[in-house]
C-alpha cells in the first residue's frame, strides 16, 4: 500500500505564511490523485477545507489554498490566524479505488 | 445544512461484532459517496472504506487492514450508510467517522477482553 508523507509538525507566525506538502511512496503527487485537505482542532471531529486539489467548501477560508508543486500536493495559509492552529491530514486516491490518509501535520501558530 | 450523526458505537470483545449507522440529513444523500474513516486514540485518521452512489455502481472499496471483515452498505430510502464490523481486533478500537461533504462527530468502538 501507497504511503503518504507530511512534515509531522510546523510553525507559524500569525499573520505569515506557511506551506503544508503530502507526498506519495509512489512517486509525483498529480491531480489525478485528487488530494483533499482536512483539518481536525483539539477534540473536534474533522472537517475537510480543499477538494480535488484546489476547491474550497463554504466554511473553508480564504486564506486557505490548495495545489499540486513539484510533485507534491501542498496547502498553503496565508495570514495565519491562532484559530488555525490544528492537525492537518492530507489524502490521495490511488486508481480509483484506494484512499490513503497522510501521517498529519501539527501546525503551531506562534 | 449538512447533517451526519453516527450511532451504534460500544466496547466488544475480539472476534466480535459491531454494526455502526450513520444518519444524514441536508444534502442529496442518493448521489453522495460514503466514507468511513476511523482514529485510534492519539492518532492520525486513516480511512476504512466507502461506498460509492448506486447511479455509479453502489460499488465499495476498503482498506487492506479491513478487507474481507467490515462491509459498507446503503440505504437510500432512509439516508444511512452502515459499517458492518466483524472478527473485530484489539487494533480496531478506534474513533469511527462517517463522511461525504461534511463529517460527523463519530462513535467510539473498543475492542478488548
């Protein structure tokens, strides 16, 4: 089975500027794995911010972007608040068939 | 608004069993894939399963650790997916999530003697 990197844990200032990245075992990260962004905050449930690489839902801030760079899917804040201070998990499907979650990353806003 | 509200979570021994639901209400259930995904305590969230909208097949995919034990199901008359858990495993215990746009709050499932 495919297994899909992040960086286990990054920091923040507020109001900068940070770029979250999931990789695959498999090789380049393409649209085709159709990477979602989900965020999970101390003792809540989760809650998915980017779809198919770069769509946003309704409560997904602006701040939030999401895309595919040098082989990797990546999320990127901009502007961060301490409210985004949360884990991040990235997933990919692998031929249509197989969904895989990232490892997570903790993201710090200090 | 979208609604999921996962029920039928509770403590089993190993090679047990467990059936878990997940109501839904707000969006078009019919045409919605349905996933389960699960968290054991102090984890990362690692996905189950899912089982795609009968116009697309009402097909199911699981992850290898569950293949051949768990079985999603719908019904679309109702608005519920089901995970059917059998020969339950310690390792199973776990936070179980059912997903489509949004999340639910999910249901405790612990697998022990």
């Amino acid at each position: 089975q495919a297994v899909v990197t992040q960086e286990p844990s990054l920091t923040v200032s507020p109001g900068g500027t940070v770029t979250l990245t999931c990789g695959s075992s498999t090789g380049a990260v393409t649209s085709g794995h159709y990477p979602y962004w989900v965020q999970q905050k101390p003792g809540q449930a989760p809650r998915t911010l980017i779809y198919d690489t770069n769509n946003k839902h309704s409560w997904t801030p602006a701040r939030f972007s999401g895309s595919v760079l040098g082989g990797k899917a990546a999320l990127t804040l901009s502007g961060a608040q301490p409210e985004d201070e949360a884990d991040y998990y990235c997933l990919l499907s692998y031929s249509g068939a197989v969904v895989v979650f990232g490892g997570g990353t903790k993201l710090t806003v200090l | 608004e979208e609604q999921l509200v996962e029920s039928g979570g509770g403590s089993v021994k190993p090679g047990g069993s467990l059936r878990l639901s997940c109501a839904t209400s707000g969006f078009s259930f019919s045409n919605a894939w349905m996933s389960w995904v699960r968290q054991a305590p102090g984890k990362g969230l690692e996905w189950v399963g899912r089982i795609k909208s009968k116009t697309e097949g009402g097909t199911t995919d699981y992850a290898a650790p569950v293949k051949g034990r768990f079985t999603i199901s719908r019904d679309d008359s109702k608005n519920m997916v089901y995970l059917q858990m059998d020969s339950l495993k310690t390792e199973d215990t776990a936070v179980y999530y059912c997903a489509a746009v949004g999340w639910g709050q999910g249901t405790l499932v612990t697998v022990s003697s």
